[in-house]
C-alpha cells in the first residue's frame, strides 16, 4: 500500500485564488490540491488534502494522520501559526515528520506571524514560494523517506532520478 502524507490547511486558505491576489496569488485551494496530489504521484505517495477554518479539526486530523501511520504532514496552519497550542501538542504527541508551509514569507510581513508555535514541532519550513511550497515540501519528504532521515529505515532508490 502507498504511504500517504496528509496535506493540512487552516482558516481562511478556502478563499484562496478569490481575495487578496497580490498577497497570495490567483490559484484556488483546488489549484493547490492537484499541484499536491501530481506531486505526491510522481513521488508515489498518497495525499490526503483537507482544509478547516476550525483549530479542533485541525487536532483529529493530526491525532487521524499519527493513527493512519502517515509518513508524514504538509501543514499551513495560516492564522493558528502564531496561537495554537493545541496543534503544537498534536504534532508533538503524533510524532509525524511534519514541513510547515507558508504561501508568503511570513518574516518579511507583520512582526505578529513571525513567531511560529508550529515550527517547534516542524522537520522543516518552507515560505514565500507561493503555493509551489506545497510541491517543495511533498518533494523534500519523499526524498528525507528515501534516505531514512524520518526516523523509518534507509531505503534503496530505485535507480531513477531524484524526485
Ligand atoms: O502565507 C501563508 O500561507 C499564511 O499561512 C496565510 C495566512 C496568514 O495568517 C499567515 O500569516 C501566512 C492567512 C490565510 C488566509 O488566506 C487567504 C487567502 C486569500 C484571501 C484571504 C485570505
């Protein structure tokens, strides 16, 4: 069976491609969803993408992804970055090698969204790519299993190039 890395979006990441183009471009939140499940194929993973604009939901998906042995997590907590305690415990009790993704670069905007709760947790950061920092982050994780630096077991490549 495929591993499978879940992809998680918080508030407001719904109206994306609607509202406030200069900031976060004119791709939709479906734009992103088939940029990351063609990525995931070509690294020959599986995608679960998900959005709430609800801090809970965000949770269970954590606790879901951590019980489905996920291989790892893609999460653009948006607003809850910079307050949510509660996905920082998630993400530390789940134990899931997760890269925190950021449309924009968070640090050259408001001093308020740069301190990140999730980035404690995260393997990795990604911002200020745009929505192509979904790929970066589903690529680097295919490439971190492949050389079994997510704490599972080195594995061979196949022979083919890098993904
Ligand atoms: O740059 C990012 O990806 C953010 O996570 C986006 C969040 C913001 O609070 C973070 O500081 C940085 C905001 C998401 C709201 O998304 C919208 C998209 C289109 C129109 C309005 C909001």
């Amino acid at each position: 069976m495929a591993k499978t890395v879940y992809i998680l979006n918080g508030p407001n990441l719904n109206l994306l491609g609607t509202r406030e183009p200069e900031k976060y471009g004119r791709a939709t939140l479906s734009d992103v969803e088939k940029l990351c499940r063609a990525t995931g194929k070509r690294c020959g993973l599986a995608v679960v993408f998900r959005q709430s604009n609800i801090e809970g939901e965000i949770v269970n998906w954590v606790q879901e992804a951590a019980a489905n042995k996920a291989v790892g997590i893609v999460l653009n907590a948006a607003g809850y970055t910079t307050t949510s305690v509660s996905i920082l415990d998630a993400l530390l009790a789940a134990k899931v090698p997760t890269i925190e993704v950021h449309i924009t670069n968070i640090h050259a905007r408001e001093s308020f969204r740069h301190n990140s709760l999730i980035s404690k947790a995260a393997k990795g950061l990604i911002c200020g790519m745009g929505i192509d920092g979904y790929a970066l982050a589903i690529t680097g994780l295919a490439n971190m299993i492949l050389a079994g630096a997510t704490g599972g077991k080195a594995k061979k490549r196949s022979g083919k190039s890098r993904p």
